[in-house]
C-alpha cells in the first residue's frame, strides 16, 4: 500500500510498501535486472526506485497512481515468473481501466477457440469488436496501427471455422505499391504480392499452427489472395477479411462488399491515416464509412491510440504524431496532405 506521497499536482513522490514480504514475489515482480519495473517505466512514464519491498515512484500525479496500483497488481501474480509480454499485456488492460464502462454493459469479452487460450479483448473497444464481428455479417474495424484489428479479426475467423460456423477462411487485402513498385520487384504474381499478404499468413500461423495452416491451405479450406483476385467471385459459408481496406478504391470496396454469399460473415479493417493511394484517388473505405453508417446488419469499431496493444511506446509514438499533425493543421484546420484530399 502506499505510504507517503508528496501533494504536488504534477511532479509527485509516493512511497509503496509491498506486503507480506515474499522475496521470490518480489525477484518475480521486478523481473531479470529488473527488466519489468523498466516496462512500467516506459509505459506510464515514471521513475521507480526499488530498497526490498519500498518502492519510490516520481511522476505525475495520475500516473504515480497507475504505476502503485500495476505494482500491487503485479505483485499478486509474481506467485510465478511474470514474462515481458505479461507485464506489457497487463499494463495495457491497466491503463484502459477509466474507459472500461464502456464495455461494462456488454459483460465479458467473448471467448475464442484458437490455440491460444488466453486471447481476448484488451480494451473496451477490442470486446466491442469481437462482440460486433459475432452478432453482424458485416463488421468495419478503423484505427492506428497496434490496435489488434488484423490479429482479432483472424482470431474470429479461426474461432467461427473450429465451431464449425463457416467453411473456409479468405483472407484478401489490396496490393498497392506503398514506396516501392511492383513491377521492379524480382519473382511471379504470387511472389511479387506475397510481402503484401505476409501479416495475414503471421496471425494464422501464430493461432493455429504451422502444420495445421499448411495442411488446410492445400485442402482450400484457407485461402489468402490479392483483393483483384476477387472480383466474378460469390463466397458462401466463409469468413472473409479484407485488410488495409484504406487502400482499395470506391469500386473495389463495392466489388468486395459485394462478393459475400449465403452463411458468410466479412470483417473490413483498415487505417485511414496510412493511405497509400495515387494522390487524388478516394478511398474507399472512407467512402464505405459515409454510405454504410445507417445500414442495418453492419457494425462499425473505431479504435483510438488507447486501444494499441503492442509494445507500450507504440501508443507514445502514435500521440506524439497525433500531436504533431494537429500543429501543423491547414487554416481550415484540417491536415494539409494526402489525407485531407480524401474529405
């Protein structure tokens, strides 16, 4: 419990007393070389200074606060060794606690059957997604990169095909040279657009298995293709993500929305800031988000920089670009750049 803290609002000191002793609770808590007190560091940005069980937290007010309680949280679990990826993962469900009545009255996140049986929504806005891509056909995921938009639209397409809800798997995103050209690049179709589709291929590997990816890809049970790959096609009884949606065109993202058949479910993910487009060319995920708002049968989840699970400096570099965009905003106020022509 916290003993001692300074009453200044913004540079604070509190004193954290951790009881009972346990010294392997402690070697647990703070991890080799103290590596897992450096997360905590990083993520809350605060000072922590350690003699036995006293710690010393210097920082701002609310975030001395979050770091006593992460520490008191922490301590409770250190019965056993406490990886990084735990450390990091708790951290972020810690830091999302202020919003989590968001997705209080929608209960518990829903349960996956993918081989990791920990997976489930971090942050409010990650159980709303898997709530959304459960109870509609047609489920939009926006937001900055590390929200888990790719990674839990997969899982829920492992987890309706292992229930046995859908068929198959399709998995599409559009090849749009992004810095490089297509053309240039050494190899066939497939080679040339494979580094395109590589993050699909990641999640499925992560959630069911090489072997088993690889043993459903020849049977066609899985199937992972460029968006151009789609049209004069009708899919049915499969689960279909289409990934980097910012990217397609107006007509593609028609093309697309339009292929799902009967006993189909679609998720389309897709960050509006990291267009890659032709100067000029609309979006057509922007455009989607501006015809489809009032459809019935179709969910929309927009993630912000509080619902990146990744690293904890991911979601420091995202508001540090936030900030800097907005201060170099056009008179109008909106940025100037690619972006804005899509408005």
């Amino acid at each position: 419990m916290p003993v001692n803290s300074n009453a200044a609002p913004r540079n604070r000191v509190t004193e954290l007393l951790l009881s009972p002793v346990n010294n392997r609770q402690l070697a647990n808590l703070c991890g080799a070389l103290d590596e897992n007190l450096r997360q905590i560091e990083t993520a809350l940005d605060v000072s922590i200074a350690r003699r036995g069980e006293r710690f010393t937290l210097r920082g701002e007010a609310a975030q001395t606060e979050r770091a006593s309680a992460a520490l008191q949280r922490f301590y409770a679990q250190a019965k056993e060794t406490l990886s990084v990826d735990e450390i990091q993962l708790g951290l972020i469900e810690l830091l999302n606690r202020p919003v989590r009545h968001i997705a209080s009255a929608g209960g518990p996140s829903p349960a996956l059957l993918t081989r990791k049986s920990e997976l489930h929504g971090r942050t409010p806005r990650q159980v709303e997604y898997l709530k959304n891509i459960q109870e509609h056909d047609i489920t939009f995921g926006t937001g900055p990169a590390g929200t888990g938009k790719t990674y839990l639209a997969v899982a829920s397409a492992v987890d309706a095909f292992e229930r046995e809800l859908v068929q198959r798997i399709v998995l599409t995103r559009p090849a749009v040279e992004a810095g490089e050209r297509l053309g240039f690049l050494p190899g066939d179709l497939a080679q040339k657009v494979d580094p395109y589709l590589r993050p699909l291929y990641d999640a499925l590997y992560d959630l069911m298995g090489f072997e088993r990816v690889g043993k459903l890809f020849e049977r066609g049970a899985i199937e992972i293709a460029p968006l151009a790959y789609m049209r004069g096609r009708t899919l049915n009884h499969a689960f279909i993500i289409l990934d980097e949606a910012q990217n397609t065109t107006p007509e593609q993202m028609k093309m697309f929305l339009t292929r799902i058949g009967i006993g189909a479910k679609a998720v389309v993910t897709g960050d509006v800031t990291q267009i890659d487009l032709q100067r000029g060319q609309k979006s057509g995920l922007i455009e989607a988000r501006l015809i489809l708002r009032e459809v019935r049968g179709i969910a929309f989840t927009e993630f912000l920089k509080e619902d990146v699970v990744r690293h904890p400096l991911v979601a420091r570099i995202v508001s540090a670009y936030e900030a800097h965009t907005a201060a170099h905003a056009g008179p109008s106020g909106g940025t100037i750049g690619h972006g804005e022509e899509q408005r």
